[in-house]
C-alpha cells in the first residue's frame, strides 16, 4: 500500500511528465526572466509575461489550458479584450500631450512612424500567413503591446501568445534596436542639430485636444474607438483638473493590476504545442523588419522636413514615432547628446513618440475595419 502510495506520488509529479517542448518553454521563460530582471528589458512587462509562460509549461500545473476555464489564469485570459483599453487608459492618465500639441507636425512622424506595420502586412502576406494573421503581425511595428493583443485577439487569437511575446520584446530592445538605423540613415550634422524651445501650451489647449481627437478619429474610424476612446479619456481625467483622483486610480493601481493579469494570461498562451512552430519563426523575423521599417519611417520623414524648414528639425526625433513611451524618445535623447552634449531633444522627441501611440491605434483601427467585420 505505501509503496503504492509512494509511486502514484512519484508519477504525479511535473518532472516524470515533461516532455521537450514543455522543457524549451521553461527554458525561453528563463531567458526572458533574466533580460528582463538582470537587464532591465521592460520589467514591468517581461516579468509577468514570462512567468505567466512559466506557469503554463509545467507539467500538470492547470493554470491555464484547463479542460473546463477553471485555471486561475484561464480566468484572467478570459477578460483579454477589455484589458488593452484599460492599459490605455492608464497611458492617457500618465501622457502629456503638450510637445504634440505645441508642434503639430511632429503628427505626421508619428503616422510614417507606422510604415513598419504596412510593410510587415505585406511581408506576412508573402510568407504565406492569411489578411488577418498579417495585420496582427504588422502590428508589431507599431511597438505598441496592447495594441497588438487588441488587434490579435479579434483577428487571430491562435498568434496572440507569438506575437505578445515579439512585440513586448522588441520593445524592451528598442535600445538596441534603434540607434545603428538612426545613425545609418543620418549625419553628423543632422544629428547635431539644436531645435529651438517649444511653445507653452494652455490648459485649455490640453482639455480640448483629447475631446477632439475622440470626434474626429472615431467618426471617421470606429473601430479605433476602444482604444482611442480610452486613451483620451484617461488624458482628460488629467488635464482637466477635476478629476486628479481618477487620474491617480487610472495611471496607478488600476494600470498595474491590468499590467499584472494581462501580462500573466499572455504568457500562459505561448504553450510549446502551439508556440514551438515554423509560424513562431516567421513573426519573430517579421517583427524586427516591422519595427526596423517604422523606425527608418519616422527617420526619413524628418529628414525631409529638415530639409522643408531649412534645417531646423533634427531627424532624430522621428524615430520617436513607433510608440514606445517614453522609451523610444529618450533613444533620440542619448543619441542626439552623443554627438552634442548640450543638446536636449526630448521634449521635441515625446512629439512624435506621443503621436505614435495614437498612430498605432488607428492604424490598428484600419486593419480592424477591413479584415475584422466592421
């Protein structure tokens, strides 16, 4: 009987039921776990993301994949959709819109920021995935992460663990990824360029551009709505002045559970049957293009604007264009004080950077509208 006991105990553990593709999974948990933690790659993110996916590679665990929903994170992955849009609530809360509105021009690097996700669309299309695959990994060069679970999850829920996992990790390596394109598609003149002090904007200015962007975006693009709506909404629960408690609920305590229960239940969904494929290849390699392509977007387009203003732009800043706040603008920050120490370009950088999100979110929006149904 005990010696029953004892080899029914023995054969429920996890080890005695591991197979490799469980065994890689734990291993791809690790590295993130240790890039994000030793390294710094987006911790707020990496880490619940690969423990979520540590979780749901052990053997027998039934956090997630369970036969009847009852996994603990079955039960977060279940709220994926509302999730994306309480993140961007959170992120409205916590940007300031102010370069944005103080140089509106600063839009247009924003919206050639997102040439990576068009061109990444094109690319899945020719390496054989169908529209709506394509747009969900497209996205990914918007450097946007709850965007592209937003966009995945209606359009190709079966990529969403592959492609949460590459769009959260290039975005983490947006320091390494940006600076050789940056330098190869500038000069040293052009990086060494001063651009003079933005205006000040009116509070006024701030309570009205949240208002208006949600009128106009949503008219002309509802699909958009969800995540546009939310992001301005957070936006005026902090410019308005009235409603500094919802802004502190929205940027804080609200923002990191959602960061908290998303991250774990994407995680859970990149599972070695279903992760360890050909596909999974396929959106790595296609996500860096996208995110290369986005950058050199926003790069060129500010170089031509140099030239328009007579040099007056520094094409630094419109590599802040993919939408990885603040990240992406502290980027043009180092790079551009690397030729120039006196030379301050982030407030002039969280311009585009700003207009990236929105630009991702419409851009989303698009893809949404023609594959989704809308």
């Amino acid at each position: 009987m005990i010696l029953e006991t004892i080899q029914s105990f023995i054969a429920s553990m996890g080890f005695m039921n591991m197979d490799i593709r469980s065994g890689i999974m734990l291993l791809v948990s690790l590295v993130l776990l240790y890039l994000a933690i030793k390294k710094g790659f987006e911790p707020l993110l990496l880490v619940p993301i690969a423990f979520g996916m540590l979780l749901s590679n052990l053997p027998l665990g039934e956090v997630f994949g369970t036969a009847d929903g009852s996994g603990l994170l079955d039960a977060f992955y279940s709220l994926k959709g509302i999730f994306p849009s309480l993140i961007f609530l959170g992120v409205g809360a916590m940007t300031d819109f102010g370069p944005l509105i103080a140089n509106p021009k600063s839009l247009l690097m924003g919206a050639a920021a997102q040439l990576g996700i068009f061109v990444a669309f094109f690319g899945a299309l020719i390496l054989g995935f169908n529209a709506q695959e394509a747009a969900s990994i497209g996205i990914i060069g918007g450097a946007d992460g709850p965007t592209a679970i937003f966009l995945t999850q209606q359009l190709a829920p079966h990529l969403l663990g592959a492609i949460a996992v590459a769009a959260y990790s290039y975005m983490a390596l947006v320091p390494v990824i940006q600076p050789p394109i940056m330098k190869a598609l500038t000069t040293k003149e052009e990086r060494s360029i001063k651009m003079e002090q933005l205006r000040p904007v009116s509070q006024k200015e701030k309570i009205i551009f949240p208002i208006m962007v949600t009128l106009v975006v949503c008219l002309i693009l509802p699909a958009a709505t969800p995540l546009v709506g939310m992001l301005m909404l957070g936006n005026l629960f902090k410019e308005s002045g009235r409603t500094l408690r919802l802004s502190d609920t929205a940027s804080n305590a609200m923002c990191n559970i959602v960061t908290i229960m998303l991250g774990l239940a994407v995680g859970a969904s990149a599972q070695g049957p279903t992760f360890l494929v050909w596909d999974t290849i396929k959106i790595v390699i296609m996500g860096v293009v996208a995110f290369g392509f986005g950058t050199a977007g926003g790069i060129l387009l500010g170089k031509l604007m140099n030239k328009i203003s007579g040099g007056k732009i520094n094409p630094l800043i419109g590599s802040a264009g993919v939408s990885a706040v603040p990240m992406a603008a502290r980027v043009s920050q180092t790079v551009g004080q690397k030729e120039v120490p006196s030379n301050f370009l982030l407030m002039h950088a969280m311009g585009p950077n700003v207009a990236g999100v929105i630009g991702s979110a419409v851009a989303a929006g698009v893809m949404l509208s023609m594959f989704g149904g809308y």
